[in-house]
C-alpha cells in the first residue's frame, strides 16, 4: 500500500515536469521569435493585418526616427 503513496508523488511531479517543459499555455499559433527585430514585427502585424498600410509607414518612421538617435 505504501508503495502507492509513492506512485502517486512521482507521477505528479512527472507530470507538472512535462507540463513545464512543453509550455503550459502555449498557444498552436505561430510564436514570434525572441530576436526578431521591431521592423520584422511591423512587416509581420502588417502581413498578418493587424496594421494598416498608414500605420505601418507612421510606425516605421517612429522606428528610424528613434534608430538615427540611438
């Protein structure tokens, strides 16, 4: 019986390892790339739709704008 009690502890900390490891909430959707650069995710949002073709070019100006700065 005591060997049960033991099962049961290993095979939580199993699955909670499995679900750490494989991202608990990761989403199916493609994920951006952590180096992706803010002109690769302006192109992306406006090739997804999320901007138009105006705030694309206000966003790209701000974006070289604020380069020539730094």
């Amino acid at each position: 019986m005591g060997g049960m009690h033991y099962f049961w502890w290993i095979f939580w900390i199993f699955l909670v390892g499995v679900l750490a490891f494989y991202g608990w909430g990761r989403s199916k959707n493609r994920q951006p790339s952590s180096r992706e650069t803010p002109h690769a995710v302006l192109q992306r949002r406006l090739a997804d739709g999320e901007l138009t073709p105006e705030e694309y070019e206000k966003r790209k100006a701000l974006l070289d704008r604020d380069g020539t700065r730094s």
